[in-house]
C-alpha cells in the first residue's frame, strides 16, 4: 500500500470515529481503539501492521505516560498521598489475590499465577488520565486521588512485572535483590539528576520553544535507553521524566506554551497511534474460542467485581461520597498498558500459556472499551457533583 494512502487512511480513522462515536458518549480513546480494530487485520483488513506504526504506536504510549507524569501536581500529591495510598494498597491487594488464585486453579506455576495476579491488579494510567483529562476533572481531588492510585499501582506493577519476569528467566537466584535494588537507583537517580539538568537547560533555552522540546524529547529517550539497557521497561522511565520535569515548570508563560506544545505533539500524532495500533493488532476473535471462554469469563467478572468493590469501599473510607466512590471503583477497572506488557513479556518466556495472554487480551478490550464508555456517560450526567472536590 502506497505509504501516503496508508496514513492518509490512519488519519481519517482517527479524526472521523472519534467525531461519530462522541455522539454516543464513546470516549476519544475508547474510539480510537474501535477504529483500530475496524479496519485492521481482524477487522475489514484495510491497512496491516508495519514496523513503522509499531515505532510510532510505542513511542506513543511512552508520550503517553510522559505527559502523564507531566500532569502531576507535586504538592497535590503530597496532599492527597494519604488518600491514594489507601485507594492504592486495596485497589491492588484485592484484586491481585483473585488474580493468583484463578492462576492456580487453573493450573499455573508460582511464577505465573503472582504475574497473573500483578496483571490483574494493575491500572491503567494512561486510559484513566486521557479519560480525566476529556471529562475535566485532573484538576479536582476526586481527579488527583484516583488518578494518583493509578500512577502508584501502575509504576508498582511495572516494577514488580520487571522482577517475575527476570526471576521466570533465570528462575529465583540471589540477583533479584540486586536487580530491585538498581530499579530503586535508576527511579531515583532521575528524579535528582533531571529537575537539575532541566532546571539549567530550560533556563537558557526561556525564549526557544521549539529546542525546549528537542531537550525534552532528547531526555525522555536517553533515560528509557538507559533503562532498557538494564532491564526496565521504557515506561517507567517516561513516567518518571514527566514527573522529574513537572518539578521545574512554571505557571510562566513560556512554560505554558512548552506544556501546551508538548500535548499537541502527544496528543496531536503519537498517542492516537498508540491506541489505534493497539486495536489493530487485538484479535477479538479468540473470544468465541470454546477453550478459553471458561478461564476468560471467570476472570473477566472476578476482575470487574473485585476492582470496583475494592475502589468503591476504599473512598467511602476516605468519606467519599456513594457517587464518587462508584466512579472511582469503575475508573480501577480499565487495565491495559501494564497488563498487555506483562502478558506479552509473560508468553514470549513461556511463564504464560496461550489461554492465559488470550484471557488478559479480553480482559484489556473489555475493560478498556465498555469501563471508559460507562464512566463517561455517568460523569456527564452528574458532572457539577464530581468537580466539586
């Protein structure tokens, strides 16, 4: 296919679905997904997959997580640890707990079924954060406890993904300790090291916004070079870049047209590539695979169940109130990055069989696509509510 066609049709994708499927309450995410699948292999078969999209699509969610980072108020976080604590340890204790159970009753080993667990407790930040942001509610308490949780159990099962994944490899040795320990060194040796360099860097560069954005970008590959190198995934390491950067950005308005910038370019290219290429490659067919419907209907309603339960009790103790702490119980729901990284990583090292990686393929769309769509029609009805703190 002619490469101009090609985006020319990638493009349509992204700008038309999203516009129809808004009047339907579908968020832009959600859609964008929907459209991936639409017209990829597993769909009309319009467009495949190339090396190309995959490089865009996983630069993507790196921008993703990123901008994520970016979006986190340090001295909200510090004010509201409190309660994203709380939200996190249930929301990801819970959960995972039925996670390592279904992994033995279906006859996992150890390894699998605590990776099957982490799978099952783990977020989505990315989803959650570009859903907060649609709705207009980051800047709210609600917005910066849940999403807070979500960055907490997502880097945590990233972290923890990073070390089963190496213990699945090598089996238990006595260089885990070591290797958590330089994970530990690596998150904090950005957040020292960054806000300096940033501090200085975008100091000089106050008038040049377009090399602001060449220093950012230039830092962001570095760190996760860095990462890889030693075995942890990019995403963290964008997270934590966004994170150490948001410390040195100001509410002056050259920092402003940095951050304004910086959306554009994520949001304007790189990120609905991530969420189109990932509906391109997601094969709904293996849901009427009478094999897997058993272990993918059991995990499907027990994850539902337990995140939402979970969410919802842990904010009625934080004196939420039966509304936000619904809304919140649904927004753990969605699990997608960290789970498909897992899964994936999980199958290519054989710690998980094929039914396993199709359950949390399911799982991922499911929760991905009819959470999202839930949330948003309950928050736009009751809207002034939610804000409200």
């Amino acid at each position: 296919m002619d490469t101009y066609f090609l985006f020319f049709i990638i493009l349509t994708s992204i700008f038309i679905v999203p516009q129809i499927l808004k009047r339907f309450n579908v968020p832009t995410i959600t859609a964008t997904m929907l459209a991936g699948i639409l017209i990829g292999p597993f769909g009309l078969n319009i467009i495949q997959t190339s090396t190309t999209l995959d490089t865009f699509a996983a630069f993507g969610v790196i921008f993703l997580m990123f901008l994520a980072g970016l979006e986190v108020d340090n001295e909200t976080l510090k004010d509201e640890f409190k309660n994203s604590l709380v939200l996190s340890l249930f929301s990801m204790l819970i959960p995972s707990i039925g996670g390592y159970l279904i992994g033995q009753y279906f006859g996992l080993d150890f390894i699998g079924s605590l990776l099957y667990a982490v799978i099952f407790s783990s977020h989505s930040v990315g989803i959650v954060y570009a859903l907060m942001d649609e709705l207009g509610l980051i800047k709210s308490r609600f917005g910066t406890t849940v999403i807070s949780a979500s960055v907490v159990i997502d880097l945590i099962s990233l972290i923890v993904i990073s070390i089963l994944i190496k213990m699945g490899g090598s089996g238990i040795t006595s260089d885990i300790i070591p290797f958590v320990v330089l994970i530990a060194a690596y998150i904090i040796a950005l957040l020292i090291i960054i806000p300096l360099i940033s501090k200085l860097i975008l100091k000089e560069l106050k008038k040049f916004h377009v090399q602001k954005i060449h220093f950012i970008l230039l830092i962001i590959l570095i760190s996760i070079i860095v990462g890889e190198h030693i075995g942890i995934h990019p995403i963290i390491g964008a997270f934590i870049i966004g994170i150490a950067v948001s410390e040195e950005l100001t509410k002056e308005e050259h920092d402003q047209v940095l951050n304004e910038n910086l959306n554009a370019i994520g949001y304007g290219i790189f990120i609905p590539l991530f969420f189109l290429n990932l509906g391109m490659t997601t094969d709904i067919s293996v849901i009427f695979n009478f094999d897997n419907i058993s272990l993918i209907i059991v995990s499907v309603v027990t994850l539902i169940g337990l995140k939402i339960s979970s969410g919802y009790f842990s904010l009625r103790i934080l004196d939420y109130d039966k509304l936000k702490s619904f809304c919140g119980g649904l927004l753990t729901v969605p699990s997608l990055t960290a789970s498909l990284v897992g899964a994936t990583l999980g199958r290519d090292l054989g710690i998980l069989p094929e039914k396993f990686f199709v359950s949390v393929v399911v799982i991922a769309l499911l929760t991905s696509t009819v959470a999202p769509i839930y949330v948003k029609s309950l928050v736009s009805k009751n809207y002034d509510k939610l804000k409200l703190n």
